[in-house]
C-alpha cells in the first residue's frame, strides 16, 4: 500500500499537535509532502523539526501565494488546513478542486457566505472534507453522549452550558489575530463551536433558531481604564518591554525555543505579532456571550461563554423527562505554547486548580449516583491522541459507533450557530439558520449529515 500524501497549510502553534504524530507514530502508512504558510521562518522552524528530532527529512516550503503550485507539483491525497479562520474556505475549496480531501482544524470557516462556497464545492468535486473536532473525541464526552443514547434520562428536552476560559488560556486570544472579527468570526465562531458542536452531537440535533447578546467588558483599554487598570495598556505588547515585568497578562515570546522559532523570527516577513497587549484600542470580539438555541427536533440550549475568569472549565446539564445529568470538567488551564503533544501539561496558575471530571446522574423519583469514568491522558482530556490515530492510523475504522466523525455538513452545522448569534448580537433579533444557509431541509438529526 502506497503511503497517504499529506500537505499541511498553516505552521503555527497547533500544527505542531498534528504533524509531529504523522511523522513519527503513524509515518509508516503516511508521509508528509510540502508545507505552506505565510511566514518562511515558521516553515523553516518545522523543517528544522523534521531534519533534527522527528528524523524524517525536510519538505518543499510553499509561501501561501503558491499554494496551486504545492497542489500541482507535489499532488497530496489530503491537504491539512491549520492556517488563520478566515482563510479556511480558500484552501479547501482549491484542494477539493485540486482532486483532494482536507481536513480542517476548527472552525470550518467564519461566515455565512463562506460557509455556502464550502457547501458548494463539496457538492461539485465530491471531495471529502473533515472537521478536527477533538473534544467530541474526549473519553468522558464520549460518555455522556453514551448516557444520553442508551435513555439514561429518557428523551433531553434542555441543556444548560457555561464554559469559563480564565484570564490565562481566555486572555491568550486578545493577544492575537483572534481579537479582529473579520479574522477569527469572534469567539463565538472560534471557541464556541467546540460547544456547539459538542451539543448537537450529544443531542443528534440540528439547531434551527438562535438569539444571542455579547458585549466586550472586561478586555480593551476603555475597560481597563474605568477599573483603574489603564497602566496595563500602556504598551503596546509584552516581549521586551520593561514596563511589562510584573504585568499579570505578560507572555514573553523569548522564553522558549517554540515562541523564538515560530513567532519571533515570523515576524519579519508576517508582521504577525503573537503577544499583544490584551489592553489595547483595536480589539472587537466580545468577551462574554450568552444565547439561546432551538433544535429542529425542539429541544433548547441555554449557552454562555466568559473570557475572563479565574477559573477554568465548563458545567453542563441535561434536563430529560427522566431525571437529569450534571457533567463538570475543570481540567485546569493552559494555552497553545507550540510543544510537542507528549510536552502538554496543565499550567500551574493561581485559581486554575484542576478539580477534575465528574459525570451525576439524577433519576426521577429514585437517588442520584455518579458514572464511573473512563482513563483519559493528554491535551485535550486526552482527545488529541484518540482523534489523530482516527486521522492516521490505518487501523482506524472508517466508522465510528458513537458518530464522532464529523464532515462538512456537521462543520457547518456547528459554525451556522455562532455565525447566527454574531448576526442576532448585531441586529437584535432572533436568528433563524436556514436564512444563512440553506443547509440539510427535511432533516432533523445531526446522524444525517456528513
């Protein structure tokens, strides 16, 4: 068996999760053909990777203007999207016409008219197009959505999710290009749809209807002026700057050979600048959000979203005709420092203890009781693992008993909710999907769609 020819688009910090196992676990069955980015530095950081600890050797280098040419010239089966949100549907609509599939790190784009050019160009080629939803691969996720197939609390009727990024991992996306909304959709687009994603999967549901509100309190200079923290935006980012010493929100790109080799030295020929100050004039995401979502098939989820915490973590509950499920995951913190996936480790900060996972079940009429849980290690609650030997192994059944799979038709799903509360923010009014998109009539199910 010929081995499967990757290219990946986008070396930055997360590629690093997806391109190390391919070329040293999995390289036996794959091999990786080009690179292409924006930055030849990020690319040369990743080459350096291949020639010294990976061993495999150094790969053809693409800037992102001559991604037709990686295309022709080095003919991958499937091309790796890992670039910036809004260039998403760029390359995977040029490699599915190209002949090949793609995988695409969430999100699958960052708005309506995007997401339709997907759509469509899947629909022409017949391409294959997967999402890198890993939190659906997470063993404890994983029994929850057990729990609730098997009737564990009869048919779900509402949920309830509040997810807490701390002032650690949250404020690690006003650093960056997260921070522009034409760039990353606003956290609704970029974070959420991990939760989105996870709802619609735990219920088999299309969401249909979506009203959202989502402001900016916390994050911005005029916020860290009116609670008397304007020093902390007295400069404009934090690797160098004297002033930013004791400054709780500093990173310093110095401090590791990753940060050095894929940001510093990116910066010259990007103008990419990875810690930017939190605090600063040109942020327009939101920090907290909060909406409420219909189902096709009626359930409805209450959703919220703070960037700012203390802590981190999320709570979930499931309201069924029953009983009741309550699942809690406060893992601890961390964000995205560009390691190796056997580096990975929760970050010691204050208030970012990690308490752990628990799944309660609340039966009617009888006492609750608490679901053992499965072993789970690495990022991720140990779904990086699980999700890239589903991507490279050639042991990797090409179906999966608890649908965690996710295509184009279930990626759009996913974004179309936060797509939808951007819009229902901005024009005050209940959103419907379909508007949007015309996306999977007469079907209810998320188990229908790719």
């Amino acid at each position: 068996m010929k081995p499967h020819r990757f290219a990946f688009v986008g070396t930055g910090g997360r590629a690093i999760s997806f391109i190390e196992p391919l070329v040293t676990r999995y390289r036996e069955h794959n091999t990786l053909v080009a690179f292409c980015d924006l930055s030849p530095a990020r690319m040369a950081y990743y080459n350096a990777k291949l020639t010294g600890a990976w061993s495999p050797p150094a790969v053809p280098a693409y800037p992102a203007d001559r991604f037709d040419d990686l295309l022709r010239d080095t003919k991958p089966d499937t091309v790796f999207v890992c670039s910036k949100d809004s260039t998403h549907h760029h390359y995977i609509i040029r490699a599915l016409r190209a002949g090949c599939d793609v995988i695409t790190e969430k999100p699958l784009t960052i708005d309506a008219e995007k997401c339709r050019a997907i759509l469509d160009a899947q629909r022409i080629t017949g391409g294959r197009v997967r999402v890198a939803f890993n939190y659906r691969w997470g063993p404890f996720r994983t029994k929850v959505k057990e729990l609730i197939a098997d009737g564990t609390i009869g048919r779900v009727h509402s949920v309830n999710l509040e997810y807490l990024l701390d002032t650690h991992h949250g404020a690690d996306y006003f650093r960056r290009w997260h921070a522009h909304a034409d760039e990353s959709g606003t956290l609704l687009v970029h974070k959420s749809t991990h939760h989105f994603d996870l709802v619609n999967w735990w219920l088999d549901a299309i969401p249909a209807q979506v009203f959202a509100y989502g402001d900016l309190v916390f994050y911005g200079r005029k916020n860290a002026e009116a609670r008397g923290d304007g020093h902390l935006a007295a400069y404009p980012r934090y690797t160098g700057e004297p002033r930013a010493k004791d400054d709780p929100f500093r990173i310093d790109l110095d401090e590791s050979e990753a940060f050095r080799g894929l940001y510093r030295a990116g910066e010259a020929d990007s103008g990419y600048l990875r810690d930017r100050n939190v605090f600063r004039d040109d942020i327009d995401i939101y920090d907290q959000m909060s909406l409420n979502v219909r189902y096709r098939t009626g359930e409805v989820l209450n959703y919220s979203l703070i960037a700012y915490s203390p802590r981190e973590g999320m709570r979930v509950t499931f309201n069924g005709d029953r009983g009741r499920i309550e699942y809690s995951e406060f893992i601890g913190t961390h964000m995205n420092r560009a390691v190796s996936p056997g580096d990975f480790a929760v970050e010691a900060k204050p208030g970012a203890e990690a308490e752990g996972e628990s799944i309660r079940v609340f039966p009617h009429f009888q006492p609750g009781y608490d679901v053992p849980l499965p072993p789970a290690t690495g990022a991720h609650g140990g779904a990086d693992d699980i999700l890239t030997h589903s991507f490279f192994s050639p042991d990797a059944p090409n179906t999966d008993p608890w649908g965690r799979f996710a295509g184009h038709e279930q990626g759009a799903a996913s974004i179309l909710v936060g797509i939808a509360a951007r819009d229902s923010i901005r024009g005050q009014w209940p959103v419907t999907l379909t508007d949007l998109v015309l996306f999977a009539p007469g079907k209810t199910r998320l188990s229908e769609l790719t």
